[in-house]
C-alpha cells in the first residue's frame, strides 16, 4: 500500500530523526566521560592508602587523612521536590558545608557544637564519623557504574529509536506514535532492570548494556508484530486467523 506523506509529515520526521542526536551526544558523555572517570575515582579511592601523620603535604593528595570538625549548623528537609541535606563544619581557619545523599544515620543526629571525625581524600571531605557512627558524603566515590552505564545505554537506544521511527514518519508510514510509545516504555524497563540486578550482585557496569541491548530489540521486535497483526486484523506471516467475534462476510 502506498502512504503519501504530507509536508508536515515530511517537517515532523526530519525533525523527529534530528533530534536524536541530542540523546547520541548524550549517550557519548556517559560511555566516553563520565563512566571511565567515576570507575577511575573509585578505584583511586579504594587504594588510597592513609597519609603519614603530620605531614602538611597530605592536604590535597591521593592518601586519606582524619581532621576533627565542628558542627555550625545542619540541614535536614525531606521532601518529595526539594530535598536537602547538608551540614556547615568547621575547623581552624576553614569553613565549609558538606552535602549528603540522606538524612541517615549520622546527620540527622547532629546538632550545632557536636564534634566530629571527617575523613578527607583529595580535599574534600567524604565520610563523617561521630561515637562509631559513620555516614558516607555527597563526595564519597560509589561503585554505581552500573546506572550510568544503564542512563547511557538507554539513551543511545532512544537515539537509534528516535532516528528510525523520524524516518517511518517521513516516509508516511502509519502507526508511528503507535510503535513509538510502548517501544520507549519497554527499553527503559530493559535498561533499568538490568541496570539493578547488576548493582545488587557487585557485576560490572558492562554487563548492563549486555543485557539490556539484546532485551531492547527483543521487546521492539515483540511490538512490532503485535502492532502489525492488530493493524491486519489478526493475520499473521502464516496465514489467516479467526477474530472471534468478528462478524461473518456474506458473499
């Protein structure tokens, strides 16, 4: 069958295939940038070893150090669209505030006076730690590869998506929207579910896109032909097959 495209079509579909590189840019961030740097912290992190005791040339450099702070002040606010959760310490001669992921379990326990241990690598301060309790900071280097890479495997996918489906608008193939929405919830499922499995069993960040690349295109491919034997009225490649309650031809 033939499908004439109008110019608007045409306008949308070019559009649509232009804009996926914005989420290609993106997804060239996180697999050339942004994962390769946060892998190389925490591994710089985990090796630290602990920075000779008075030495002034430590402040700043790979090993880790423990400095004692003062609490000024904390901020606890947790809420749905604005949370915040930072503490302002201070030691001689310096002042600052440090972010937290959570209120818990060290932060939320502080209060204006209190004393504290802050561990510091690299200037910056990424664990406190009070009468044995610790809590790791905003700063701290994580072993979460895993989402960033899952962040950047999706985004390529809706690249690749975004620039197939810009193409069957500009030719004027029907059902694009169509194909486009359960196509785009199914690859963040596939992107997001491996992406968990892999943190909680300590895999690499690479097993991500691994899985979750075969999974996408499995769950396309399985729209795609529900799509098309619901637009053919329940035929399939095979042959034709009983609607049930469809009504009967006379001839």
């Amino acid at each position: 069958m033939n499908h004439r495209p109008t110019a608007w079509t045409r306008v949308g579909g070019a559009l649509l295939a232009a804009a996926a590189l914005a989420p290609a840019t993106a997804a060239w961030y996180l697999f050339t940038d942004k994962v390769p740097h946060d892998a190389g912290r925490y591994r710089a992190y985990t090796a630290a070893a602990v920075c000779p005791a008075g030495d002034p040339r430590a402040v700043g450099t790979e090993c880790v150090r423990t400095a004692p702070f003062t609490v000024s002040d904390t901020v606890v606010r947790d809420q749905v669209r604005n949370s915040q959760f930072r503490a302002t310490l201070t030691a001689p001669r310096w002042t600052g505030k440090v972010l937290f992921g959570d209120p818990g379990p060290l932060l939320e326990e502080l209060k204006p006076g209190d004393q504290v241990d802050g561990t510091v690598w690299r200037g910056r301060i990424v664990r406190l730690e009070r009468a044995g309790v610790a809590q790791a900071t905003a700063d701290e280097p994580r072993d979460e590869m895993q989402f960033t890479a899952a962040m950047g495997t999706f985004t390529a996918l809706v690249a690749v998506l975004a620039g197939l489906l810009g193409a069957r608008l500009f030719t004027g193939r029907p059902g694009t929207l169509a194909l486009g929405r359960p196509i785009f919830l199914w690859t963040l499922l596939a992107c997001g579910a491996p992406a968990v499995l892999a943190f909680t069993a300590g895999l690499p960040w690479w097993t991500v896109p691994i899985a979750a690349v075969p999974a996408s295109l499995l769950a396309a491919e399985g729209v795609r032909r529900r799509y098309l034997r619901r637009s053919t009225g329940g035929t399939t490649p095979g042959g034709p097959q009983e609607v049930v309650g469809a009504p009967a031809r006379l001839s």
